[in-house]
C-alpha cells in the first residue's frame, strides 16, 4: 500500500531556468534527469523532488517541501550565507520556530514557493 512506498515533492516553476539557478547555485542541488520541461533533484534515503514547469507556481501559501535536518541552525547559517532569505513569521526568532522541542525554519525560492527545514524534537534528521 502507499504507507509502504516512497513519497517524492513537486516543486512548480514559472520560470524553470531561473528556478534550476536557484536551486542549483544558491541551493548547491545536482541534477539527477531533465525530463518533460522539468528536472528531477535527488536527495537522502532515496527521496526526490520534481522541478516542474506550471504558471501556477508559487501560489500556495503552504510549504511545497521540507527537509529534516539534524540542526536547524547550522542550516540556517550555511544558506544564509549562500543569500537564502527566512520568513519571519509570529513565533520566529530570527527565521526559527522552537515548539514542543521541535525547530523550524521558512523561506521562499525564486519562484514564490515556500519550503521548510525541520529539526526533530530529539535533534535527529530521521
């Protein structure tokens, strides 16, 4: 059943070009396939996302994407550094959100789309 298969994100891009620049450069993502229009970028534990072409992109005000990372911090600081921007929403301190031991942190790709990182609350990325 689903439970037991891989779940794998559609990101959508207006402008593809701009957003494989993004991602590829500012992000440091490697490209797995091209293919129809789009580029597929994989990830840890055989996960994957699909970067695909749609004018409907960034028109969603929920997260498109996460990624469970060991230290949100350390995160933060290493895309800061590449000009990543984090959303300050209420109950961020400086782009982060600590609750019930747990941490987060938003921000936006070039395409409007907003993607997550996330700390567990015992500080492990599985």
């Amino acid at each position: 059943m689903l439970q037991n298969s891989p779940l794998y994100s559609y990101i959508p891009a207006r402008d593809v070009r701009r957003a494989r620049t993004f991602y590829e450069r500012t992000l440091g993502f490697k490209s797995k396939i091209e293919i129809n229009g789009g580029v597929v970028y994989e990830f840890a534990k055989g996960t994957a996302c699909f970067l695909y072409p749609t004018p409907n992109a960034g028109t969603s005000q929920a997260s498109q994407a996460f990624w469970q990372v060991k230290d949100v911090e350390q995160e933060v600081a290493q895309l800061r550094a590449r000009g990543v921007h984090f959303e300050n929403y209420p109950g961020t301190t400086d782009g982060i959100m600590s609750a019930g031991g747990a941490k987060a942190a938003w921000f936006r790709d070039s395409e409007g789309n907003i993607l997550a990182l996330v700390q567990n609350a015992k500080g492990s990325a599985g």
